[in-house]
C-alpha cells in the first residue's frame, strides 16, 4: 500500500502544475498562489485513507496581520475517484 507521502504528491499532481506540496504549521498540504493577492490552502490531505474529509483555506494577504481566511470549505472528499 503506497504511503501518505505519494497519495499527497498525487493529488497535488491531479490538480495541476499550478498546485505544490507545502508544510504548513508542521502539516505537508496542498496549496496554490494565484498571483493577486489570493492562495488555496488543502488540508488533512497528509493520509493515506481514502475516507478523510480534507478542509479547503481561501486566504487573502501574505502575512498576520493582515492575512486573514476569506472561505473555509470543510469535510470535502478529494479521494473518491483513486482505486486501492
């Protein structure tokens, strides 16, 4: 069975060059800088299960203070299509 390290470098891969593998506050995710002030942050992604629900970080800014979380998205599933 393929570890946590491989299933993150997939997914990241899955959703295009724009993505990168991060460590963020000690947790490898997934995240992406649109360029205008904006990044993605995917998290919970670090797994190997195929049943953990990731939470999607849209953050505006670069740094506290004044970077702040604009959009949480929780419990998404970005497993559903990869077979064991």
């Amino acid at each position: 069975m393929p570890g946590k390290n491989s299933y993150i470098k997939a997914l990241c891969r899955s959703l295009g060059a724009e993505y990168c593998v991060r460590e963020i506050d000690l947790e490898p995710i997934i995240y992406r800088d649109f360029g205008n002030g904006f990044n993605v942050e995917i998290s919970g992604v670090y797994t190997a299960s195929t049943k953990k629900k990731a939470t999607r970080y849209l953050w505006h800014g670069e740094l506290p203070p004044e970077c702040i979380i604009v959009k949480t998205c929780r419990k998404e599933t970005y497993y559903e299509s990869r077979k064991q």
